[in-house]
C-alpha cells in the first residue's frame, strides 16, 4: 500500500529540495533582508523599540487570527510594552491570556541562543494556554504536555462525513520523533551548507506535521520559526513579522500544507511557497520602516513650529498612514471631525498648516479640496 501522508514514507524524514529552483527567490530573501537590517541600524533606539513592539505585536495578533481567534490587542500591547520598557501611558488590564503569548514571543527571540528542548516546547505551550479556568478547560487540552493516544486529525465539513486534511503521525513514538526533529533544529545551526531561511522552512514544516500537542500546533511552529529566524540573523531585535504575510495567504497557508504533506519527501513547493511569504514581510517591514523615516525626518523639520495639540493630532494620523491615515488626502470635514473643533477653527487650522509647509494642496479645488503631508525632501 502506498504511503498516504509524508511521515510514512520509508525515508521520513529525509526532507530534499531543488536548490537550483529555489536559488533566485532565496537570494532575493537574503538581498531583502540584509536591506532591512541596513535600515534599522540607522534607527534611534526610542523609534527601534517602538517598531519592534509593532513588528511583536503584529506576529502575536496574526498567528492567533490564523487559528480564528481575535485576541485583546490593547492587553497584548501593555504585557509587550512593559517588557519592552516602553510607556504605554494608558491602563489597559493585562490578561493572563497577553502575559503568556508575551512571555513566549520574547522567549524564543530574546532567548534564541539558548538550546531548544523538549522542556523548553513544553513551557511555550503552558504560555500559550496559560489561564486553565477560561474556554480551553472544557475542550479538555492537555496543557505542557504532548497529546493523547487518540488519533490527531485536521478535518472539516460534516460530523458524519468529515473531510480528512491531515492525520499526524501516531502518539507511540512521538517523543523520539520529537527528540529528533530538536537535535536536528540544533546540529544544522551550524550546518554551512544550510542556508538560515531554508532551515526555518524545514523547521515550520517538520514540526507543524508532528502536531505534538492537542492544540496550539500552529501558533507554536510559528514561535519556532521566529526562533530560527532570530538565530539566522544573530539578532533579537524583530522588524517583521511573518504572521502577517502567512495571515494574508491563510488559504494557501493551509492549501501548500496539506499538498505537501500528503506528497513525497521533496518539500521544494512548500519551500517557494515559504520563501514567497518571508519576501513579503520583508518587504512590509521595509515600507513601514522607510514611514518611520520619514516621520521623523518631518518632525525634525518642523520642530520649531508653533502648532496646536489638535493639529499634532491630526498630523501624527497622517503620517501613520494606513486604513485612518487619510491616504487619499484630508478634507476640512474630516479635519473637523478629528480635531473635534467647529468648521471654522479647521480652516483656520489648515491655512496655518499650508503657511508652515506642514501640508499642501492636493490637486482639485473648491468644496471637495483635499490636503496632504508635505515631505521635507530627503
């Protein structure tokens, strides 16, 4: 009988890939990611702080959203900040749920030269359910242990008639299985002729398809991914998240998953479809740095102008960017209706604005003018 899932093929696992089909998108990986790095040395250490919070705040919230469940963002933030050492200046309640998804981030990035083991995969996954008397109890998880004897299975559609996406291997035999999948992670470390990128591809993958656990298998393969990113680049600092990207592509997340473990050892599609992801949070990352630039660089020019806390406001929306940033431009209305000010303190506001060179005229004209930032130049 042919072998159905890649665990039971008789070389398991004895991964392989085309390095040749792989080479251009890696060296792109790398020529990206060697630019990223480039980027973040220039910046301060108060604005690094503050976009490694972001970066860590964004992989927590996406990695949970990928398993369906929308976290308290705000609660999440404060637990990173306070670690961080930054001021949040609010008093958001911290959760036990944001404590742990915290500790167990920061663990595996600030900590990515301590050896993995399986104790130390055990403690993540006590992180991660940390507040035994919520939700999880009733669906009866084993929490800091591995999983139980019963067959671990991804299915979907009906109760009667489940579609089977994945099964795991069986429960005899997953601590040595386990066992050799840590002293892998750890030996090709220090393997020359493995490229980092690659290596945490292979670690995604491998550990993803043992699904040790009861629950939290994907969330904590993400963990381990930032772990052997962090220790490809020698540097606890994180300025992307790869969450974000894997949460955009969650369809074909789960689609290059489930092809790739029910194919041979040769893992070269899931490997592109990795490399492709990691590309995208690379350049994200890039793009946000490059606004915190430019952010500042406009706050050094205009560091001598008299401007009013409702401008700031305003400004400091503007240069954010994003879905409330006014990206196409901001009218007297909006002005007012953010500011909170009458109509006629917002055209007064945006005179003043224009005259200090802090925004300028979007073409177009009349009730419908719009404004923009206007950029120091570089």
């Amino acid at each position: 009988m042919a072998p159905h899932w890649i665990w039971q093929q008789p070389d398991w696992p004895g991964f392989r890939w085309q390095a040749e089909a792989l080479a251009p998108l890696l060296r792109e990986c790398v020529q990206t990611q060697g630019q990223l790095l480039g980027m973040t040395g220039a910046v301060t250490a108060s604005l690094s702080a503050q976009s490694e919070l972001d970066a860590l705040l964004q992989n927590i919230v996406t990695s949970s959203a990928i398993e369906g469940e929308q976290l308290n963002v705000g609660s999440v933030r404060s637990s990173l900040a306070r670690r961080l050492g930054l001021e949040q200046g609010d008093d958001t309640p911290v959760s036990q749920r944001s404590e742990g998804l915290a500790n167990l981030l920061l663990d595996a990035t600030r900590h990515f030269n301590q050896p993995l083991t399986i104790e130390r995969l055990l403690e993540w996954h006590e992180w991660l359910f940390p507040d035994q008397t919520s939700d999880f109890a009733h669906r009866q998880i084993r929490i800091g242990t591995l999983r139980g004897d019963e067959p671990m299975q991804v299915v979907s559609g009906r109760l009667d008639r489940p579609t089977v996406h994945f099964e795991a291997p069986p429960r005899q035999g997953l601590e040595q299985q386990l066992q050799t999948f840590i002293d892998w992670f750890e030996t090709s470390r220090h393997q020359a002729d493995l490229d980092p990128l690659l290596r945490a591809g292979i670690a995604h993958f491998w550990l993803v398809t043992l699904h040790p656990f009861d629950d939290g298998n994907g969330r904590l393969t993400r963990t381990l991914t930032d772990l052997a990113l962090a220790q490809g680049e020698a540097q606890a600092i994180r300025f992307y998240a790869m969450s974000v990207s894997i949460l955009d592509d969650r369809a074909g997340y789960y689609r290059i998953l489930e092809n790739s473990q029910k194919a041979t050892l040769d893992i070269t599609a899931w490997l592109t479809w990795f490399l492709q992801t990691l590309l995208r949070s690379l350049q994200q990352a890039m793009k946000r740095i490059d606004s915190v630039f430019c952010k500042a660089r406009f706050w050094q020019a205009h560091r001598n102008s008299a401007l009013t806390p409702e401008q700031i406001k305003v400004l400091n929306r503007m240069l954010d960017g994003g879905e409330k940033g006014f990206e196409g431009g901001i009218s007297a209305a909006q002005y007012q209706a953010v500011a909170k000010v009458s109509k006629a303190t917002a055209t007064r506001h945006l005179a003043e604005l224009l005259e200090k060179g802090c925004l300028e005229r979007m073409p177009g004209g009349g009730r419908s003018t719009r404004y923009r930032v206007s950029y120091p130049a570089r």
